[in-house]
C-alpha cells in the first residue's frame, strides 16, 4: 500500500474528551475514529490488526475442534425469557428496541440462550455430541461509563465460542484444552506472560467462572496473585472459604491492576434443563446437554497491546499482528530506486507500505513511529551512494545500514 492511497490521516492531538491512552494513540495514529464514547470506527489500518488478532485466536479455536459460524445480532424476546435473562435486574446491559410490528427485541450482548435455541434444532442424540462453534461478532452492551478507550467498548468485536457436551467428564476435557489454547493465544499476543487464569465471579452468567486477566495499570479490574502457584483470585471473590478452597493463605497473595482479555464459563446443565435442551443416549433415555461458554474481546486486546507497549513516541505493535511489516519512506530524488523496492518487497509477500509522499523527513519518521510499524526503511541519495538503505528497528530502536541487494534476505530472516 501507498500512503498518498491509504485512507488515512494522522494527528498531532486526540480528542479533548478521550482520557484513555489506547485510544488517543489509535486515534492519533489513524487507526480508529472516535463516535462517541465507547462506540468507534475501525479505518482500514486498523481493520488490518483486528483481522490479524482474529486470526491468531481462529487458528487455536479451530485446533481444538471448534467450527466457525455467525449468528445474528438481533434477540428475540422469548429465547432469552426462558432463563430470565431477558430481566434488566438481572441483565443490565441490553440494548433493547422493537419491530415495526412492535415486537420488542433486543441487540446481542451475549450468544448462550440464542446458541442453545438453533442447536436444539440440530442436536437430538448422542450421535450428535460434541459440538463446539464459535464466532467473531460485535457486541453491544449499555455500560454506565466507557472511559477506557476501546478497552470497554458499548460496541466491541469478540470471540465467543460454545460447546455443546454429552455429560461432565467430556466438557471438563473440552474446558481444559480451551484454558491451554486461550494461554497460547495470549502468548502469541505477546501478553502470555502478563495475563493470568483468574478465578472470579460468573456475574450473569454463572456462579463462577475463569477470566484471563492481564497486568495493565490502564484496567478496570483488581486480582491477587501467587506467582509460585500460577493462582489468581479476582477482589470480588477474595473470601477466606474461596482462598482455603484453592489451597493458598492471603499473605500469600499480591495486588495487582489488571484488564480482563477473556473468561470463560461452566454453566453444566442449567441452562438446557431452563430451555429444555436435551439429547437421547444410546439406551433412549432423556440427557440434558452439558455448555460451556468461552469469550475473548478482539477490540479490547487490541486496546490492551497499544496501552501496555507504546512508548514517547506512539505505538509498538508486533510482527505477527502489525498491519504492515515495513514503513519505507523515500528521502530526497530517489523515487525509481524506492519504487523498485518497494515492489521487490511486495512480490516476496513482505507487507509494506510504503511512505511516497511529498513532505518533510521528520513528518515521515514521526508517522512511522506513530503508526508503531515495526521495521522503518529509509531510502535517500545519501544511502544509495553506498547502495545501501537504513532500517530501524521500531521496539528496540535499533538502526543499521543494509546493502540493497541483501535486504530481501535481511527482512525474510528478521520476520521468520
């Protein structure tokens, strides 16, 4: 891509009214556009890294045997009545409206009743166990207050998946093998070290549950860690009969601030007995169906990546989820020589864009840091009286001259 064509354009100042670090950066960097709080715009570049994170989580789902679907955003009414989750008291975030027919429905904030809906039209015998489908859909939740950026979005991008299960002992399976790919993908992320399995509160979905918190001095949410054990105790549960039950004292513990990334629940047969959603085993006997449920937000990682690794100068993004792997920018009369390379680049599948635009050095460099791309090449007559050209290493801050006709080879290394 070229950057006098991509649809972008940086910015020196945020919004006066954006508070959270993420998403001035993000916005600053052209990679979202504020609507209004919580809700926003994601540019073509910043498209580029949600599908980039998509993938990543698509590819464990899907080696643990999940299947990918959409469902639809609209609820009706009498799917959610079922297990009293169409409440207010009890879900506090809807956002709710009606047909023209004055049918009232409401926007997804969540998939557990709707799921269980259509695969009772798919699930009647024990031949049909497991199923486990996911999706990548947005969501909409009414918060109170969304002052974190795209960290806690009223409209946000996430995973959920759900498993469909004959009996406790092969959900159980399916659950632990979701805690091991949700940790791989947190580690692919590059938040792997940072983000702990959490025991917390179900809050509407169930009594307890499991959240993958991270370290972020930018989060919502306080838990207690115990490094030497892997244990992590969200406050909201942090109860002496909770505490004696995992096996660890509170001395043992130590504070920290964290951004919930992902959790997920055990809901057994709760919500199949409330929906009568069951199965026939081999014997003919009536079994209900045993669910689980597994979210990550997209939109919010993406927020917790651009607040945990930017620096003074803008963002730091990752190879593996960067929306281009190089910044060339061209300096001085050497457009021949950058188109070439440019194009070299791109035939070998290198993502580049490519700066060719007819302004200042520094307004160059400043994007590029900005942007958080993270190799930077420069090209300019002075580089080219010693064929080579200057790459900078945006994480590190790094910089070496490379000679032209190595720096194919010099990259390809670097990413692989």
């Amino acid at each position: 891509m070229k950057r006098s064509e991509l649809f972008i354009k940086t910015k020196k100042n945020a919004p006066s009214d954006e508070v959270a670090k993420n998403a001035q950066l993000l916005i600053r960097a052209g990679y979202v556009h504020k609507v209004m709080a919580g809700v926003y715009v994601y540019t073509p570049l910043g498209i580029r890294v949600v599908e980039k994170i998509k993938q990543i989580v698509r590819e464990e789902m899907d080696r643990i045997g999940g299947q990918e679907l959409i469902m639809t955003a609209l609820q009706p009414k009498s799917v959610w009545e079922a297990t009293g989750r169409w409440d207010d008291e009890v879900v506090d975030v809807w956002f709710k409206t009606k047909l023209k027919d004055e049918t009232e429905i409401g926007l997804s904030w969540s998939h557990e009743e709707a799921i269980i809906d259509m695969m009772k039209q798919h699930i009647s015998s024990y031949r049909d166990l497991p199923a486990n489908v996911y999706q990548f859909q947005t969501k909409f939740r009414n918060e109170l207050r969304s002052k974190s950026g795209i960290m806690r979005g009223r409209e946000f991008v996430m995973k959920d998946m759900y498993s469909c299960s004959l009996d406790e002992q092969q959900h159980e399976a399916f659950y632990q093998s979701c805690i091991v790919a949700y940790n791989k993908i947190f580690e692919r992320l590059g938040l792997g070290a940072d983000t702990y399995v959490t025991f917390a509160s179900g809050g509407a979905f169930t009594k307890f549950s499991h959240e993958f918190q991270t370290v972020c001095d930018a989060g919502e949410d306080n838990i207690y860690i115990n490094k030497d054990k892997s244990i992590a105790v969200n406050e909201e549960v942090l109860t002496e009969e909770n505490l004696k039950q995992l096996g660890i004292n509170r001395d043992e513990l130590t504070e920290v601030k964290t951004a919930e990334v992902g959790n997920i629940f055990n809901f057994g047969t709760q919500k199949s007995e409330e929906m009568d959603f069951s199965y026939t085993d081999s014997d003919g006997n009536k079994k209900y169906v045993h669910l689980g449920s597994y979210g990550i937000g997209i939109t919010r990682v993406m927020g917790v990546i651009a607040e945990k690794f930017a620096d003074d100068n803008g963002l730091v993004w990752s190879d593996n989820i960067a929306p281009y792997t190089i910044y060339l920018a061209s300096i001085g009369d050497v457009s021949k020589e950058a188109q070439k390379l440019y194009e070299e680049l791109s035939e070998q599948g290198i993502e580049v864009l490519f700066d060719d635009r007819d302004v200042r050095p520094g307004d160059k460099f400043a994007d590029s840091d900005l942007m958080g791309i993270p190799y930077r090449l420069v090209i300019s007559d002075r580089s080219l009286k010693e064929e080579s050209v200057e790459v900078k290493h945006r994480k590190s801050g790094q910089a070496e001259n490379i000679k032209i006709n190595k720096i194919v080879s010099y990259l390809t290394d670097k990413i692989n």
